[in-house]
C-alpha cells in the first residue's frame, strides 16, 4: 500500500524541521567562531573597583589580557587568583560584561591590629592575616603578646576578641594585652582596662560590659559576666 497524502505531508513537515535545526546550528557555530576567534567581542575596557590602598596599576600589570583577545577567552578564574595573590587583596571578582568590558571587583584587608617589631609596625586583619609592614591607621588598636604573629594562637584569640565587643567599646580600645588565650585584657584610651578573658560567653560579656563602664573604676573584669567586679 502507498503512503497517504497526510503520511507523506508528516514526513516532509520533520524534513524541514531537521533542515532548520541543522542550518540553525550552523549559524550558531559560525557565530560562535567569529566571537571566539575574531576581534567582535575583543576585551575593550578593563574596570578595577573597590580599590583604595591598592594601586590600581598593580592590580592591571596581574590582569595578563592579551590586546585583541575575545572576552569569551579570558580566564576569569585564574585572573581572580592572581589579583589575589597581592598581600593586601583579601578578595577578587572577575566578571565579563558583554559586549567588551572585564570588571575587576576587589575587597582589601582593613588592619583590626598592629604589633611592633623589627621592620617596623605589622597589620593584621579580621582574619589574623598580617599582610602590611608599615605605620598604622589612626584608630588601630595595638597588640602586646609574647610571640605575636599571624601563626600565634595568642595572636588569633586577641583578633578574635576585638571582633566580639560591641562597637562602641572596640572604638575605644587603644591596646589589646594577650597573656594566654584566656587571659586577655582590653587598656581602653582614657585610661581604664577592661578584663576579657578568652572568647568564651562572648554573649553574655557583650551585654555587660558597656552598662559596667558607666560606674565608677578603673578596673572591669567581665572575664566571668555572672561575676563582674569593678576596681
């Protein structure tokens, strides 16, 4: 028996569908080697953001775009890693915004702390990374410890102090004095110390210390926040 009209219409409908997607697959790959190999989508403008300590033209010697190279070529990743290598880059982003452009977001380290030594003042951040050499901000609070360093468990537990008081006390704070990882003290700039302890019942020590203060003393031990003293 012979195909039906409708039959043989059915067949000619998926020729011509299987026609269109070969030729549209064709064009696509024909796009795609021009964007990929040609100068249409060639990197025009690289924009570095969030830069403030960091020297914007450091961060463009690391980019390593070659002139003329697509935006689809580029790796975002390694060139992520790369700004990031510097030591005061805490985070990079890497983006493509179509059709030419490379945007370079970058977070830097903020010093929470400084220790004196022999090359001079060290910074360290959030993290406990010291990452800087050089005279502090106005503001940073200076660390005395035995060994300070970024490797230092003292170290760590004071930075990690500093970063559980509440803000109105830790904008006060002129010295952090690191005995031990329990046995830590805050001098405060007018004066007065605060008694720490270790970073254990941050909580509780968070909402004792600041009405503790308003009373009369020079000496407020919050190093057991049931049992506060004020000398």
């Amino acid at each position: 028996m012979g195909r039906s009209a409708s039959d043989r219409l059915g067949v000619d409908e998926w020729r011509r569908i299987r026609l269109w997607g070969l030729l549209g697959v064709c064009v696509l790959a024909v796009v795609g080697v021009v964007c990929w190999f040609t100068p249409v989508l060639s990197v025009r403008t690289v924009r570095i953001e969030s830069t403030l300590a960091v020297p914007e033209q450091q961060v463009r010697d690391l980019l390593e775009i070659p002139s003329g190279r697509s935006i689809l070529r580029i790796d975002t990743t390694a060139i992520a890693h790369r700004v990031a290598s510097i030591p005061r880059v805490r985070t990079a982003r890497v983006q493509r915004i179509f059709p030419s452009t490379v945007r370079v977001t970058v977070v830097e380290r903020i010093p929470v702390l400084f220790y004196d030594g022999p090359q001079g003042e060290h910074l360290l951040d959030a993290q406990s990374v010291e990452f800087a050499i050089e005279p502090a901000p106005i503001g940073v609070a200076k660390l005395i410890a035995d060994h300070p360093g970024a490797d230092d468990p003292v170290t760590r537990a004071a930075v990690s102090v500093l970063a559980i008081v509440p803000a109105a006390l830790r904008v006060q704070v002129g010295e952090v004095v690191a005995r031990s990882i329990s046995d830590i003290s805050l001098n405060l700039k007018d004066g007065r110390t605060v008694l720490w302890g270790g970073t254990d019942d941050a909580e509780r020590k968070s909402a004792v210390v600041l009405p503790l203060l308003t009373r009369p003393g020079t000496v407020f031990d919050v190093s057991s926040p049931n049992l506060v003293t004020v000398k």
